[in-house]
DNA sequence: TATTTGTCGTTAGCTCCCTAACCATCGGCC
DNA sequence: GGCCGATGGTTAGGGAGCTAACGACAAATA
C-alpha cells in the first residue's frame, strides 16, 4: 500500500485547524484513518522487504499461498484455476496471467491445459516452491509475532473487533461489482 | 497496498491447524496482522477509488497535499523542493521526478529554478490545484468520517493507540536507512 | 442442429513506483 | 584558488497491477 499520506502524520492540532477551514473534516475519524493506513502500510513493508529477499513479490505470495492452501482441508489436490487464483488473490485474471508466467518461468508452478474443458488449464505448485515456502515461511510468519508483541491477546481481540467494523463499513461502500443481476435489459 | 493476502481471510481454525505444520505461526499475532492489512487496504481503495476519478493518485495527492499544508503555520508561501516533497510523501526522488512532471503537465504545480542555489527548484500550487483541491477534499474527508462512522469517539482513541503500538514496533523493525554515520571509512 | 451467450485465458498498452546511474552545483579543506 | 565529498534533480530501465479487447471454447437457446 503505497500511502496515501505522508511521512509524518499531522498532528491533531493540525486537524482541528484544517476542520476550521473544511467543515466536513472530522478530526477525530481523519486521525484513526491515517493511523490505520500508516500502520498497515508499515506492516505490510516489513513483511514485504522480507519476502522480496526470495524475490516473492505480494501478488506472487498470494498464488503460492493459495495453492498451499488449497491441498489441506479439500481433497482437490493443490492445482486451481488461474481465475480462482484470480478471485482468491483479489487480482484481476490478466494480472494473474502475468503472475503466473513469471512463476512458471522460475519453475514455482506448472501449467497444464485441462482435458474435460479446453479452456482451463490446472496450475500446481512444484516441489521447489514448496521447498522454498517452508525456508521462507517461518521467518514471515516469525515478523507478525513480533509486529505484535507488544499487543497482548485481549488487545489483539479488540483491534480485530475493531477493525472488522470499519471492514465492514468499507466494503458497504465499495463499489458493487455487480450487485444482483442488476441488469439493465 | 495490494493486498499481501487473500480476498477471503482464513478463519481462526485454519490458523490454528497451520500452526501445527509452523510452529512459529501464532494465531492471534497473525489474525490480527492479516486483519489490520486488508481493513487498512479497503479503506484506501475507498478514498483511492474517489481521488482516481479526478486523477489523483496517491502520489499525486501527497504532493499536492503537502503544498497546501506548508502554506498554513509557516511563513514560506507554498514553495518546496522536490527533495522535500520526496521526503515529506516518503517517496524517491526519481519518483517525484515523473510526479512533478505529470502535475506541471496538467498544470497543477509550477516548477522555477532557485536563483540562489542553481541546483534546486521551487515547486508551488497553480490556483487550478487550490481549486481542484477544494472541489474534491470535502468528498474526500466525508469518506473518512463515513468509514469511521461505526467507532464512537473512546473505540476511536483505543485504537489509535493499538495503532501505535504496532507502528512503533514496526518502525523499530524497519531497515535503519543510515542509523547514525554508520560509515565503514 | 445451429446460433447465441457466457466464460477462460491471453495480449496490448497504460500508470505508478522503484533502483541504479548520471551530471551539475555547493561547501569545506589543502 | 583548486580538488572533493555531499547534495540537488534528472534519466533509463524494470516490475506490478490495471483496463480493454481478443480468440477459443462450452453451455444455453431456438
């Protein structure tokens, strides 16, 4: 998340300033927003430098993870759809296809074509993308125990409850993607 | 922030069960992360989606917001150089390169050369910006406030300090840029 | 059976941001 | 005064993600 903000947050005397000239400025809902964007954008960089070290960007994480994933608990047996992958890593189907080129290229995934439906293919995670997800999992998952720590369990529980609100307010905002069959015939 | 993550977030008892294979994994650490990670990203695509349709981008709306904001409490009437937008937006100085372009381009910021220290410039707001930017921040800062409508005025400050709690420790956690004449003479 | 409609994956072209390398200039030091 | 490191801004090239458009195929419809 490339911030929408700068460096230094303004301060809330700022905001109380700046409400003064725009009325529709709430001071105190501007500051937990720009709070939460510096900290998320702030964890996601200290996981993503990480990464980036394997040359793992965040999109390509996300199909690695995703057929990781999808071998436990279902009896399919790790391969998916590009546009599954797609849906689950909330990219879109010509993005995943560039992902998946670079992947196959670095021997991470294979490709096959489906036999039933011509126009599918199956994508799989290779042994050496497994090999690598377990040398670089534990560190990854070693980062959010510590960007953590200094949160105990019951603080941890708040934020999550807390951030599920403002989730959810966010995604009744969004723009429906096609809200239901609102079709225009 | 793309998203370092899936569209659908694990459940608990997922993590629970991955934690088995990683045992660096802790559950909670990790909920919250990945919970912080995607309200923190809806929440920018929210205000993303909004500035997008002037064309501003993030970069763009750093620059053009820093501008402003130096105008009000110091005396130096808006001017700044492209070192000081980098800094300030927290973004390279290539990167401010193509942005100052783009905005003089479109005829949102001036670009003069300083006639003290040839090597710099002074970058200031056009009266097209100012007006630009006081048609779209009053949009802007009512999605603020409706995203944040859900928290009342004590969830809000709860979790602004979570917030910090996490930044400070992911601040600590970052790559020290030059800690203090590290030099290796 | 033949046609339309929808889906899947891909391609082309764009924006944004990054790193690495460059010159020009300034300021201190001999 | 003349080098020299530090600091300006810029350029070149690359990766990631997007939209719009496409051809191939499957499924629904007539």
């Amino acid at each position: 998340m490339p911030l929408l903000m700068l460096k230094n947050l303004p301060r809330y005397e700022c905001l109380l300033a700046a409400a003064k000239e725009f009325p529709d400025l709430d001071p105190s809902a501007c500051e937990a927003f720009l709070h939460l964007l510096r900290a998320g954008d702030e964890c996601f960089r200290a996981v993503e430098s990480n990464l980036a070290r394997h040359n793992i960007s965040q999109g390509r994480f996300g199909v690695l993870m995703s057929l990781l994933n999808n071998c436990r608990g279902e009896s399919s047996p790790t391969a998916l759809s590009p546009a599954e992958l797609a849906d689950r890593t909330a990219v879109t189907r010509a993005t995943m296809t560039g992902l998946i080129d670079t992947l196959e290229r670095d021997g991470l995934v294979t490709r096959v074509p489906d036999t039933e439906d011509r126009r599918m293919m199956a994508v799989g995670l290779t042994e050496k993308a497994r090999t690598l997800l377990h040398e670089i999992l534990p560190d990854h998952f070693r980062r959010m125990t510590a960007l953590m720590q200094s949160l105990d369990e019951s603080e941890r529980r708040t934020l999550v409850q807390l951030l599920n609100k403002i989730q959810e307010q966010a995604a009744a905002m969004a723009p429906p993607p096609a809200p239901l069959a609102a079709t225009l015939s």
